[in-house]
C-alpha cells in the first residue's frame, strides 16, 4: 500500500471535495483489508518492542475528524497487539477551568510521551483552530483580550503549531497526524446506528446534532488546517474512513511505515556487559 497518496503535501492547496471518503484503493474485499490490518499489528507489536528498547524516539499519533468518525475504533483496533505500558492515550474534551487559565497548547503538551513510548492524542491543541475556530464564543473563556481577537489570530495559531511540531522534530518526537474523512451521509448513518442500539446510545446526544448543523463550517475549518499546518517535517495524512475496515488499514499500514523508516535496532551490548553475561550464565547453569 502506497501511504504517500494519503499524505498532504506542503506546498499544495487541497479542497476536500476533492478526497473520496468512501475510497478502498485496491481492496475490493473486506477481508482484504482485515488481512493487512493483522499483519500490521503483529509488526507493531514487535516495532514497539524495539522503540522502547533503542529509547531514542517517541511516537505522538494525533486523530482529528468530525464526529463519528471512528476514532475510538482506530485506536483501539490498532492498538490491540501493543504493550500497554509503552503506550499512552489521551481523549481531549472541553477544557477544564485550570486548563483555561494556560496557554492554549498547555494540556497537550504536558502529556507528550517519553523517548521509548507511543503517545496517541484523540483530538488535541488542533480543537482550537476547528471546533473554537466554528464557534468563536469559545474565545471568551479563554480571556484573550478583546483588541488580540482579530483576523491575524488564526494566522498566529498555524504559525504557533508549526514552530512547536519543528521543535518535536528536532527532539525525536515522531508526529504522525491523521484526519479521518467521512461524509455528511455516513455521519447520519452512524448517528442513527448509535441511536438504534442500546449499547451504543451513550455515545450520542443531542449535542452532536447542534454540531452537525455546523457542518461546512467544519469542513472549512478543517481545510484551512490541512493547508496551514501540514509541513514537511509534520505532514498530515487524510484517510478516508466511511469504510472502517479500510481506513483501520491504511493507518496501521501509516504508523509500521512511519517505525520502519526509523531504521531502529536494539541497543548493542558491550564486551563487559557479554562477559557478565557470560558468567550469570556459568552461575545459573552450575546451580544443582
């Protein structure tokens, strides 16, 4: 599978229109696309392994989509094979009173993850140029103060983004950013679906049928991100998830590549080191 087609380059403008939801590339069978899947979790599983052994990178995932979009799926099903404590997640809701009285990229940035570790953000700072970008009202409770909300404040926001992502380059934070694209039709499926099934009724409220009336103010917001904030260091990736069974592989396809291109190994052991070795072994095997 070719990653590269769901990458977004720096230097090109992209409409959404133009990016198919509903496209499964080769993979006419969701079997197919299953089979991929497990093999890439195996290889997770191992990859993972040797992250946490060589302890010089830490990967920090970040899923950003509208509502519905199945990110606690992507997560959950990708994440299947890997050690938990080598991972962390992290769910971003409406900011806390405290979280308000920081900087806006404070409650992210205190929970990035260790050199050796996985870091998945489900949302993160990018809801303040999407969901606060949509409803602007949100800057009040931020205290910003009146004469600095004007047209330069999204401008700044981007420019802040980007400069923060080159410092996690710079540091070996591997940032991969995955925008899950769905279709308005697949949202009111899913909706529906939620609200048709008992087990699933706690995941809708009303609140996402307000928000859904602000759909293309979304798809806007989340344009002027894409085109923004995607950068050679720190690209992102759209995937198109109206088919769960096919966006779960090209993730997992995105996050195995993203580890093997890291060309990592596990720490080489010194000739001290193999002759304690050595003798631990003599001690053992000598115990009657």
């Amino acid at each position: 599978m070719n990653i590269d087609k769901f990458k977004v380059s720096a230097e090109k403008k992209i409409n959404l229109k133009d990016y198919d939801p509903d496209y499964t590339g080769d993979f006419h069978k969701k079997e197919e696309a299953k089979e991929i899947l497990s093999e890439n979790i195996l290889k997770l599983s191992k990859l993972q392994d040797i992250l946490y052994a060589s302890n010089t990178y830490a990967l920090l995932i970040t899923l950003q989509a509208i509502d519905a979009a199945g990110k606690d799926g992507m997560i959950k099903h990708i994440m299947s094979g890997i050690n938990p404590q080598g991972c962390q997640v992290y769910s971003f809701k409406s900011p806390s009173a405290e979280e308000l009285d920081h900087d806006y990229m404070w409650r992210c940035l205190k929970l990035l993850p260790e050199k050796g570790k996985i870091g998945i953000f489900n949302r993160s700072y990018y809801e303040e140029v999407l969901v606060v970008k949509v409803h602007k009202e949100l800057l009040e409770k931020q205290n910003i103060p009146k004469e600095k909300i004007n047209g330069k404040l999204w401008e700044e926001r981007y420019e802040d983004i980007n400069n923060i992502e080159k410092y996690f380059h710079r540091n070996r934070i591997v940032y991969l950013k995955l925008f899950l694209n769905i279709s308005k039709e697949e949202q009111k499926l899913r909706f529906l679906k939620r609200i048709n099934t008992p087990e699933k009724n706690w995941k809708f409220s009303l609140s996402d049928l307000k928000e859904r009336n602000y759909w293309d103010d979304y798809i806007k917001a989340f344009e002027d991100m894409l085109n923004n904030t995607s950068t050679k260091h720190s690209p992102w990736y759209i995937v198109p998830a109206n088919n769960k069974w096919y966006s779960r592989a090209v993730v997992s396809e995105i996050v195995v590549s993203t580890l093997e291109s890291l060309n990592l190994k596990y720490p080489e052991v010194s000739d001290e080191h193999k002759k304690e070795l050595l003798e631990a072994k003599r001690i053992l095997e000598s115990e009657k």
